[in-house]
C-alpha cells in the first residue's frame, strides 16, 4: 500500500510540475507586440491578446494558444508590407501557423485584411502549413486587392497538409466575409478537418476571380457541421463557362456535411471525384437568372469538360453547364480514378424558377459516380435531376422517399446506359410522372430516357422506402431482415399527434412480431408517451401518440418496422398494405386530408449466376491463353439473374491489368438475352511477362454482388535468335540445319523460317532481293519446333534460283527473334554446273559429260555470242569455293571449270592422298623452250593440291598456238577437261571430280605456236582442290650436265617422323613410277605415286595416312619405288 502511495504521488508531482510550465503572456502590458510574445513563449504558453488594434504579421512556429478578447474587440489588422510568405505561390498570410509547430490554437478575435493584398502573392487571413490545432470564434474579413481584381489572391482560411502528416484541425464559430477568391480552402492528406458553425458570407463583395465559399480540395477529408455558404456567384465573365460554387469538393476523399446551408450560391455543393455524404441540408438557389446555376453537382472523375461530355451525353441544355474553378496549387497530390459516390438523405433543394437552372447533376466520363437520394425534395429549378456519362464514365443513381415536382423542363432526364432507379417518389400528383410512353397520363414532372419510376408515391402516409430491397447485406445470423419506416409527408388537415395504423402482408413470405416494432430514430415520436403494438389478422397494429402539450408534427416518420425473410429468393415482390385507421391531432379530433401508400418489399438474397466467362485473343487465330501488349482482346460472360430491372449495366469489368487504366470498371459493350461483350481493345497488360488477372463484378438491383475471374498470360519478350542456320543446295532441293531451339523462349511455338529469290536464273543480274525480315516476309518454307528441314523445289527444274533463308523463333504470342547473321544462309536449290540431262533432255542431278560438252561448247564465249550457254556461267562464287553461290561475270573461263570439275560425278570419288594445305604450298612449273616454235609446261615436284590452272600470254599480231596434253595429264586417273581459245594464247585445265588433284610430275601441255617465238610473259592462274588461287613457282629446267646419271634411292626425312615425311629419288631418265608402303606384314598401306616422271631428283610425302585418308598406328613401314626394271627399298619410323 506504501508502494502505490508512493507511485501516485509521483504522478501528481509530475503533472503538477508539467502544469506548472506553461505560462500565460499578456499583450501589451508585457509584451507591447504579439509577435514578440510568440518570439519568448516556450512550448505550450498562452499569450493573451487585450483589446485594441495590432497592426502586424504574425509567424507561429511553436504549440501556443493566441487568446484575443473577442470578435471585434481584439482586431489584428493587416500591415501594408508583410515580409513573410510560404510556398512558391507566395501565401502572404497575417498568421502564419507552420511547422514545426504541430498544435495551435486560434481564438476570440479578429483579422482584418483592409484591401491590402499586394501583387504576385495569395494575401491569406490565417494559414495553418502542416499544423492541427483549434481556431475558434474569429472573424476575417476583407481580403482582397484594392480595387478587387481576377488574382488568385484573397482567402480568408487556408490550411495545408502533407500525406506523411497525421493532423487534426477543429475551426468552429469563423464568420469569413469580404474575400476575393475563397472564403475556407484546405488541402492534402494529412489532416482531418472538423468544421463547425461557420459562415462563409460573400454578399459584401463581388469578385471576378470565381469565388469559392469553401474549397476542399485534394487529398482532404472531414466534415462540415451546421455551416453556412452565402451568396457565392460569378457572372461567367472574364473567365467564359466556369461557376462560383458554395460548397467545393475538388478530388477529396470524403466528407460528410450535416445540417448546412447553401444561400443563394451560384452553385449550391459542387462535387469532382469526392465521396459526399450530404445530410439535412439546404440548398436555396441564387434569386438573380445567372448564366450556370446547379443545387448540387456531383461528378466522377473528369478527362474531358462537363460541356462537352453532358453534351456527347445527350442533355438538352449542355451548353448551359460548367465547372467550378478551384484554387490552383503548385503541390501534387494523386488524383484518384475510383469511383465516387454522393450520398443525399432528407435535403431540401429549392431553385429559383429559372429555365437553365439544374436541381442535381450527377456526370462522370471516367470510371463510376453513383448517385444515391433519399428523402430528398427538388423542387422549382429548370431541371429536376440530370444523369450522364461519355467516355469510359458510369453512373449508377437512384432516389427514394422524394418529392420532384414544379420543375420546369423535366423532373428527372437519365442518359445513362443502367435504369435510373426512381421508383417509390412523390411527383406531385397522384397521376405519376409523365413519359410519353410508359405514363402519357401523369401530370407530373416529365422523365426523359432510362428512368424506372413505377411504382410511385400517391399518398402522404408510405411504408417505405418503396421498394425496399432484403438482400444479402441484410444477414442477421437467423437469416435476412430489413427495416421500413411509416412516415407521414404531411399536407393533411392538421398536425399529427397521434395515429392507429394496421400493416398487413404475405405471413408465408414475411415474418414481423410485435417486437419489431419500434419508436423512430430523431423526429418527435422517438419519445412518443403512447406506444402500443397488437397483433391482428395477417399483420399488426401500431398506435401512437405524442403527449403532453405538443403540437403534433407536419411530417416524419411515426414507426419503425423490421420484416424477417421466411425463404430465401432469388427474386420475390411482397406488398405491404397500409390502412390508416385514423390521424389525430392534439385535441384529439381526426384529421382529413390524407391517403396511405402500400410498401413493398423485393425479397432477393441470391448473388447473379455467372458463367462462360471468356476471353478471346482476336489477334492470334491459335491461342486465347496468351497475349501480348497491343493484342485485340475480348472478353465475354454469360450473367443470369432473376430481378427483371437487372441489365447491362450491373455488369463491369476491373480489366485494370489487361488493358490499362482504360480498363477499370468498364461496363460492357454489348448485351443481350444475358450474354455480355467487352469488345475488342488494345491490351496493355500488367506484369508485362506471367499471369494477368481479370475480373468482372456483377450487382443486382439489390446489392447482391458476385465475382468471377480468370487469368490470361502475357508474354513481351522476343525469344532469342537461332543460331547455325546452315543451307546446303542439293538438286531441286535444298537442305536447311540449325541449332535445337528450345532454350530460346519460355514459351516458343515454332520455329518459321522464310525465304526469298531472286527470280533472275541463270543470269542473276537483277538486285539482291535481301533475306526476309520478319515471319511473314517472303515465302514460307518450314513451321516446326525441328532442327532440319528438306525443302522441294519443282522436279524439272523451273524454280531454280539463288534462294535467301532466314530462321526466327517464335513464341506463341507472335513475338519473334531478331534476324541475326547466325540464322541466316543463302544457297542455290540446284546443283551448280547440273546444266543438262543427257540422252533424257532434263535435269539429271548430276554433272557428267554431257555437262562438261556444253561446257566446252560455250567456254570462253561472251554473251554477245548466240551460241553462249548463261547456264554454264557458275563462277565466280560468292565465297570463292566450288559450293558457293554463283556470281556470273558474263565470261565462261577458269572460274566456271573449276566449279564444274568440283561437281563432276560426285557420286565417284577416286583415292586420293592427303594433301597438301599448307599456305603457299603451290605448284613447282618448268616452262621452257623445247624447240623452235615449241614450249613445254611441266610440273617439277608432286602437287596433289593442285586441281586446275589457267596460264594465257599475249602473242603478236596475227599468231596463233596449238595446245595439246602432255603425259602427266594423259595418264591421271581421273578424266581431264582441256581448253584452248582458238585465238591467241589462253588455255584452262582441271581434273574432274571431287577432292581429285593433279598426281604426279611431269608434262602437263606442249604448245607449238605458227612462228617462232624467243620469249612468252606467261600470266599464271593456279587452282586447289577447294578453289584457292596456288601461288605459282616458275623455275628452270635442269640442265642436263645436272641430270642423274643412275637410278637412286635417297631415303626419307625426318625418320623417324610425326606427323610427315618426304621419300626423295633420282631418275636418269623418263620412266613409270610407282610407289606403295606396305605393313610390315606385306599388306598394302598407301599408294603415293602411280604416274610416269622426268628424269631428275623426286620429292613425295606421306602424312601416315591409309588409302581411305584414316591415319595410321604407330610403329615400323616398308616403302617401294619402282621405275621401269629398277627398284628400291625403305623403312619408316611412325612414332606419336
């Protein structure tokens, strides 16, 4: 007990020492400013402010409490020059209340502004920047410019918050009169407003800058209780089609406004993307025919301006409407794109009598507005009630419980795609609304468009609201109820003091005792003193009264009623009949004038079916299970439900992540006999790769929502490029090779590969026609997921052609690889050099005589000659080989023999050694004057590499040479092509077939010329076996005294070898020579050498290889040489 005696009297001490702190300040006989008080104070201090004029700025940076001594007693007037501004829009206010100061309190005096705003800055009374706090009991008055002009300059409160900041601000009791711009302005996040019992009066002063009374803009949130805007209006003019606007939410949360009051205002409440709860409140029409004068405005979201989009939206009086101008700022706050709703519940909404004047608007041309009335009057404006939508706007409204009568065009005119929901109102005469179709005998306010308002209040004693939905939302944990209210209207005899009312309905649909019954909530018969229920025959009796000395009321509610559901439905109208036994008044005589309107209940506790929901890739013909951005999608659902007003527009789509910000909640396009269409749109998906999702979201009339969803996956990424990519030509075919495509894409479909030609065979002058650039390009070839292909072309040989192949990978969304030089090749699709068929006449797919005849017939003829074949013209080849492309130079020579000696009789390969690559490695040629008017051309050393040759000189005028084979070229195994032209010097030679080179040494051609010739300049064109230019090595002949005398057997070197070695022999003259190595077993290895030489020193080398070209084991070989009769021995070390 000690302990907690203790531990309390620390508190108090605590407490007691904090109080003790804060300190009170007077002004002036302590301190002879304000603001040098605000300097000294600490934390927490109250400075008290004595009656009397200051003339000074105030800047607040500290938790204080600026105490004055009343409204006009204590009066803080605005100096001429203010030093002080916040903010780059320059606030140049008399108080500024700042950070870091987080609570301040304002009370009991006043701030004049005089006039004195000055240029270029936002003259403000009082400015609280990032801080809560209290301001209470002030008045501000007169700010403005003198003379008053069109600057954004002149509000009278600000108060400016960040998202970060967690506020509280009360203003109650501020009259704010005399203001150029606003009278109250908030903004931002971070601070929840508490108004209360303010007045905003702009009667004194007119200004051309678009007064505002209150502006809640951005981001804010809060309530106005009991406040009042007075007097708000702007003429239209200098600034064309905007209003001055009472009360202004500008993109707020949401704000609740109980009890206030818009007086003759321009525009009453003015709503842009704001929640409104708008409570008991009056809205009085300005009495002067302003050019734009609305009630109450409540709108979505706004792309375009209300002009143009009430316009597209089909309102009569379009050009007549405008929106509010709002206090501009320099601060960015998101702008949200949800959807908004404005709630009215028992307001009084009363024009003035003029033609353009609109009692409620509700618009939106982005994303949903709803519009929800209850217990509402509209009643002497232009236009009762307006609805619409453009673009991709929706708005939902609905009224129950009001009267909308005297107005002049229509009560109610709804462009809108859903039903304007307005069953259960009063319209003034018993006969109901007029629509020329549905209710051409009503005499009251006129509807126009989607309005449902059958069925309507007739009486001045309802159930209501009429109807009255029990939905889902209405579960009770014993199953589903809903309240009713019987409310008297009034317009009868008398005030109402008591009343004995019976209700009646089916007791097998609806179930209600004696305890469901109760008193109202608010009104003067939620303390009635006589309150009895009794249950009678199929329903109840209800009797009330008032007691004491109350005069009886003109209208409210007299009862409540809570009817349970007995079986659930999907949709069940249930009457409830209504007989008023009597009304009394307070002398309890019965009153007249009366007449009851039945309730009616909609029992309907079950969500719409929804099924086949669908969506379609219209872009890609094979797959609505993927897309990809830019991809026409539609979307589809089949909806059922029982409630007749159910339609198009309970249906929506949150398609956010399919199609972008277009795509949330998005009513669908099409409907009919329950199924619905969002016709194709241009996807914009989100994540850009894996799975998108999409929902729809369907409402019934009475509330019941069901959702259902599904998932499309999104692919933006090409795949990667094939690689390896390899044609090869063949006859009337061409062979295509690449790389296994699978790795390349995540979602790969195929591989495509296209092709282009040059439609230019045999000449192939004409442009290159490039390699296609995309899978649609050029001609199709192969689709596949393979990794090779053969490609026909026609047998007999029309579609020859230099054929251009490109290979993409595509995914299943169409996206395709880059066309790289990897997946690209060219080839010819016939055999090069293939030019007849023989004894048949047609392509044969092979080249052999009769291929080599034509090219004889043709070589070394120009085009101009007819008897020039363009078919033979094969060479050059675009990469120099036998198996390129060609590129025909208009002449027949060595270029094209040399393609034809590679191509001849490819299915004939004869033995051959390994040759030799090595660079530089060409051939040893002699060529020498044998006689007077004979030259000789013979090959020194052994050249197995060496396949044609091409030697031409210039002779003199008129001379001419005859060319005729030698031995070594007579004896090759292989047959030989031989061509001289018949004028001048210019002969070519190959042996043909694939991978044959010339064997051997010795004569190659002897040429006799007309006359005798000392010197001839020999030009050389040396070919290999894959077409390389050989560099030429001319020597001299031996000299005879050089010769060797015998027959001789030089040995090898090195020995022992690895990988080659060179066997070296001597001849004393012409003979045949042979030379095999053989196993030491006495089996055939290798022949090196079967072709007759010249007499001198012999050189061949054998790179330990078989006669099939495979390479050999290591160990010991016997070599021979045999020439004629002689004959030698050697050994041969292979080592590794």
């Amino acid at each position: 007990m000690i302990q907690l005696r203790g531990i309390v009297l620390v508190l108090f001490l605590v407490t007691f020492a904090a109080a003790a702190t804060a300190e009170t300040l007077l002004v002036p006989s302590q301190y002879a400013t304000i603001q040098s008080a605000v300097d000294v104070a600490a934390p927490g201090d109250e400075i008290v402010v004595s009656a009397g004029l200051y003339e000074e700025q105030l800047v607040i940076t500290k938790d204080l409490t600026l105490t004055g001594a009343g409204i006009g007693q204590t009066v803080l007037l605005a100096p001429v020059f203010m030093p002080h501004t916040a903010h780059t829009l320059q606030y140049n206010a008399v108080i500024h209340v700042e950070f870091p100061a987080t609570v301040v309190t304002l009370r009991d005096f006043t701030v004049d502004g005089s006039g004195r705003g000055l240029a270029n800055t936002r003259f403000t009374g009082i400015m609280y920047d990032r801080v809560g706090g209290t301001a209470a009991r002030i008045e501000i008055k007169n700010f403005h410019d003198t003379p008053v002009s069109s600057a954004t300059s002149g509000i009278g409160f600000y108060s400016f918050s960040e998202t970060q900041d967690a506020l509280n601000l009360v203003v109650t009791d501020l009259v704010i009169t005399n203001f150029q711009k606003s009278g109250y302005a908030c903004f931002g996040q971070g601070c929840l407003q508490d108004i209360r019992n303010t007045v905003v009066d702009a009667s004194g002063l007119y200004s051309d800058a678009v007064q505002n009374g209150f502006e809640l803009l951005n981001g804010t949130s809060g309530s106005l209780t009991n406040c009042t805007a007075r007097q708000v209006w702007y003429d239209g003019s200098p600034i064309a089609g905007t209003t001055s606007v009472g009360f202004l939410f500008y993109y707020s949360v949401t704000w609740t406004i109980d009890g206030s009051l818009a007086d003759q205002c321009q525009s009453g409440l003015y709503g842009i993307a704001s929640d409104m709860v708008v409570r008991d409140v009056i809205v009085d029409g300005h009495t002067v025919p302003l050019e734009f004068n609305y009630g109450i405005f409540a709108a979505g979201p706004i792309t375009d301006n209300v002009n143009s989009g009430l316009a597209a939206a089909g309102f009569a009086n379009a050009d007549e409407l405008a929106q509010p101008r709002p206090l501009e700022t320099t601060a960015t706050v998101q702008k949200s794109e949800l959807g908004k709703l404005a709630t009215l519940d028992n307001c009084m909404v009363t024009g003035s009598g003029f033609v353009n004047s609109i009692g409620v608007v509700a618009f939106s041309d982005l994303d949903e507005m709803g519009l929800r009335m209850e217990n509402c009057t509209m009643t002497a404006w232009g236009a009762g009630i307006l609805t619409g939508e453009s673009g991709d706007g929706f708005v939902t409204a609905r009224a129950r419980n009001c009267r909308i009568q005297d107005n002049i065009s229509t009560g109610i005119q709804a462009s809108t795609l859903e039903l304007f929901d307005a069953r259960g109102n009063n319209w003034g005469d018993p006969s109901g609304p007029y629509h020329s179709a549905t209710n051409p005998a009503g005499t009251g306010n006129r509807v126009v468009n989607n309005v449902v308002f059958d069925p309507w209040l007739r009486g001045n004693v309802i159930c209501g609201p009429v109807p009255q939905y029990i939905a889902q939302a209405d579960a009770d944990g014993n199953g589903y109820s809903r309240e009713l209210v019987v409310r008297y209207l009034g317009g009868a005899s008398e005030s109402v003091y008591g009343f004995s009312i019976e209700l009646t309905w089916d007791q097998t649909d609806l179930i209600a005792t004696a305890g469901d019954i109760s008193l109202p909530e608010g009104g003067s018969f939620q303390a009635a003193s006589l309150f009895q229920v009794m249950p009678m025959s199929g329903g109840l009796r209800v009797d009330g009264a008032l007691g004491g000395a109350q005069a009886g009321v003109e209208s409210g509610a007299l009862f409540k009623v809570r009817f349970h559901l007995v079986r659930e439905s999907d949709y069940l109208e249930i009457p409830i009949t209504v007989n008023v036994r009597n009304l009394r008044d307070n002398q309890n005589r019965e009153i007249t004038g009366y007449l009851a309107d039945d309730g009616l209940v909609i029992a309907d506790v079950k969500a719409p079916l929804i099924g086949n929901l669908q969506l379609t890739n219209s872009t890609l013909a094979h797959t609505d299970d993927f897309a990809k951005d830019g991809d026409q999608l539609r979307i589809e659902a089949t909806v059922v439900d029982g409630d007749p007003l159910f339609g198009q527009s309970g249906v929506v789509g949150n398609f956010l992540y399919v199609y972008g910000s277009p795509g949330w909640w998005l009513n669908a396009d099409t409907y009919a006999a329950g199924e619905y269409t969002w016709l194709e749109r241009s996807s914009s998906l989100y994540p850009t790769d894996g799975l998108v999702p999409y929902t729809i979201t369907v409402t019934d009339p009475a509330g019941n929502q069901a959702t259902a969803g599904g998932v499309i996956t999104s692919d933006n990424t090409p795949p990667q490029t094939i690689s390896g990519l390899a044609a090869v030509g063949g006859h009337n075919q061409v062979t295509l090779q690449w790389d296994d495509p699978t790795g390349l894409d995540a979602n790969l479909r195929q591989v495509v590969i296209r092709s282009n030609q040059t439609n230019d065979y045999p000449f192939y002058v004409a442009p290159d026609p490039g390699y296609p650039a995309f899978p649609a390009d050029g001609q199709a070839v192969y689709e596949g997921l393979g990794t090779g292909t053969g490609v026909p072309y026609p047998a007999d040989g029309t579609g020859r052609d230099v054929m251009y192949f490109q290979a993409f990978a595509v995914d299943v969304v169409d996206l395709y690889s880059e066309a790289g030089a990897e997946s690209r090749d060219r080839t010819t699709n016939y055999l090069l050099a293939d030019v007849t068929g023989g004894v048949a006449g047609v392509y044969d797919g092979l080249v052999d005589i009769y291929d080599v005849t034509h090219l004889g017939d043709t070589f070394g003829l120009l085009p101009a000659v007819p008897e020039f074949n363009a078919e033979c013209d094969v060479g050059p080849t675009d990469d120099g080989t036998t198996g390129g492309v060609p590129v025909p130079d208009g002449t027949i020579d060595i270029d094209d023999l040399m393609v034809f000696a590679d191509a001849f009789h490819r299915d004939w390969i004869p033995v051959q050694t390994e040759p030799n690559t090595a660079t530089g490695m060409g051939p040893d040629l002699v060529w020498s004057r044998s006689a007077e008017r004979e030259w000789v051309l013979e090959l020194a050393e052994p050249c197995v590499v060496l396949k044609g040759l091409r030697l031409s000189a210039n002779l003199p005028g008129g001379e001419t040479a005859t060319v005729t084979a030698g031995p070594l070229l007579k004896l090759q195994d292989a047959p030989y092509f031989l061509h001289s032209k018949r004028d001048g010097l210019d002969v070519s030679f190959a042996v043909l077939g694939a991978g044959v080179g010339i064997a051997g040494t010795g004569e190659l051609l002897r040429i006799k010329t007309s006359q005798p010739l000392e010197n001839l300049s020999i030009e050389w064109d040396a070919r290999g076996l894959d077409n390389t230019r050989l560099t030429v090595r001319e020597t001299s002949p031996m000299p005879p005294s050089e010769l060797p005398t015998a027959f001789a057997l030089l040995g090898n070197h090195p020995n022992p070898f690895n990988p080659a070695t060179t066997i070296i022999f001597e001849l004393p003259s012409p003979q045949p020579v042979r030379l095999v190595i053989y196993g030491l077993d006495g089996r055939r290895v290798a022949q090196l050498l079967k072709t007759p030489l010249p007499a001198g020193r012999h050189q061949v080398t054998w790179r330990g290889r078989d006669d099939q070209g495979q390479i050999v084991a290591t160990g010991l070989y016997l070599y021979r040489v045999e020439a004629g009769t002689w004959s030698a021995t050697g050994k041969l070390s292979l080592v590794k």
